[in-house]
C-alpha cells in the first residue's frame, strides 16, 4: 500500500493509506496518540486474503497535519466520514482500537450505516469516568484530575509519558527495548497539547444510552491482562449491543493486535467474511475459533 493525502471538508490534510482492490473492505482505526502504522502486522497479511484494508492518522498525530481545531472525538468521527466517503467504500467493517471505540460509536450515532456494515472494538470500556452507579471506567484516566495530571505531563515529561504509554499497551509480556523506541517515536509525531484536549473530550463521554441502539454486527475484544481497562467496562459492550460478541485475549493487552497479530488477524478477517457472507449475521453463531 501507498501513503495518500485527504484533505478535510475543514481543511485538514490527513495521511490514509489504502491496499486498493474490489475485496471486502476494512477501516482500521488506532486510539489516543498513536497512528495507522500500530497496524503493521495486521494490514499485510489482512490484504493478502484479499481485504481491502484501510488506514488513517487522525489528525494532530502520525504524519497527518497539526491543528488546533477538532479536538474532540465527534470530529475524528466526520475525518472517518469523509475518507470512506472519498474511497467510495461500501459496507465497510471499522475496526477501532482504545478510542477507536468511541470515534465508531459516534460515527454510528451522526451518520448511521451509512457505509458501515459491522464494527469491531479492541479494548475500551463503556464509560472512562468513574461516577455515581458507574464503577467501571478506566484503571488510568478515570477522574477528571487524573486527565488534568496527564495533560501536565504530556507539557512536561513527554518522553516519560511515551514510555507509560507503551507499557500500558503490552500484557503480561512487556514491550523491547526496541518497541519502547519505535512507539516512542511515533508517540512523539503527535501535537500533544491537542491530544490533552482530545483527552479531555474522550474521557468524559459515557456511551451507555448509545450502546443498545447499535444494530449491526459487532466482534468486542478483550485484553486479559490489559493495564488501562476493567474487564467488566468493556464486557458491559458486548453484553449491551444487541447484536455482539466479547472475545478474549487472556495473556494480552491494550494493544492484543500487535502483541498477538497472529490471532487478532485470524478473527478480524473471519469477522469480516462472516459479516459480508453470512446472510443473518448473527454474531451469536459467530465462530470465534
């Protein structure tokens, strides 16, 4: 695949790459200071069974461009929009990793199905915050002060917080050296001060009420031994969406793709096929081995 250029309906240039083809079409999209590069051991082998797998780099991170405007998820969702828009893709699958999640679920909840034919989630809860009859938010960025601290660090320690952040990826196992290098510096492509506020936004938002109304196939996975997540936040998803499986990766993490590529490539591609093939898509017949 190339590295290719969109530029925004607000003007912002963004990197996407596109393996191209007529096979069934997967989006994937990465979380919180990351980019579509998280997605290297997965877009090869994804696009040699014939998908055809799309990326991007949200802007103010990867090599897409930095600007102040934006910094809310609702907007990552319409950058989604407008890049399936442009490759003209038709009933797509998303899969969204961390906040990933959430820029699907407001996709769903601003423009529909519109191109979307199932989603898949990697390891977000439902809520980040804990509050009053929700005590499943996030292990990390779970109060409002926590979010103040991080955004500190992000201006002060940044190198520190690309270390944290690359360790809360991995599982039991913990990252190289060499991994800790090659996130670090991706980590560090980023416009941090936007990706505080982004933060700010994404953190904040609970998607309890939206979660039922999702009626498409949905494939929810869980890092077993994941740093950043309750269990039970993120099974509520799957629990929750009407049409929905959880499926686990009891070794691994926040970042269960990369760490354990080989299966992840194995169930998102049987996903993907099952959605486009299967005429109910009833994910409670979805074979998961």
């Amino acid at each position: 695949h190339q590295d290719m250029n969109l530029v925004t309906d607000d003007g912002v240039k963004l990197r996407y790459t596109d393996t191209m083809g007529d096979g069934y079409p997967l989006v994937l999209l990465h979380g919180w200071t990351a980019n579509g590069r998280w997605f290297d051991r997965n877009v090869p082998y994804l696009s040699s069974k014939g998908l055809r797998v799309v990326t991007m780099d949200y802007r103010g991170m990867g090599d897409s461009e930095h600007c102040k405007h934006g910094a809310r998820v609702a907007r990552l969702s319409k950058d989604v929009k407008c890049l399936v828009d442009k490759l003209e893709l038709e009933n797509a699958v998303f899969c969204g990793t961390s906040m990933g999640f959430t820029v699907i679920s407001l996709y769903y909840e601003l423009f529909g199905k519109h191109r979307l034919k199932g989603a898949a989630f990697v390891d977000q809860t439902a809520a980040q915050y804990i509050k009053p009859g929700w005590e499943l938010g996030s292990l990390g960025l779970c109060t409002r002060e926590m979010v103040a601290d991080m955004k500190a660090s992000l201006a002060n320690t940044p190198d520190d917080v690309a270390r944290g952040v690359a360790f809360s990826g991995f599982g039991i196992e913990p990252p190289s050296e060499e991994e800790y290098e090659w996130f670090g510096n991706e980590f560090r492509k980023c416009d941090l001060e936007f990706c505080g506020r982004l933060m700010e936004d994404h953190a904040n938002l609970d998607l309890r009420d939206l979660i039922p109304t999702m009626k498409l196939p949905i494939l929810n996975f869980i890092g077993g031994s994941t740093k950043c997540h309750q269990i039970k936040g993120m099974e509520y998803i799957g629990d929750h969406a009407p049409n929905a499986k959880n499926v686990y990766y009891d070794a691994f993490g926040h970042w269960l793709y990369w760490e354990n590529s080989h299966r992840f490539n194995e169930d998102i591609l049987r996903f993907v096929n099952y959605v486009n093939e299967s005429a109910a898509s009833d994910m409670a017949s979805f074979p998961t081995e």
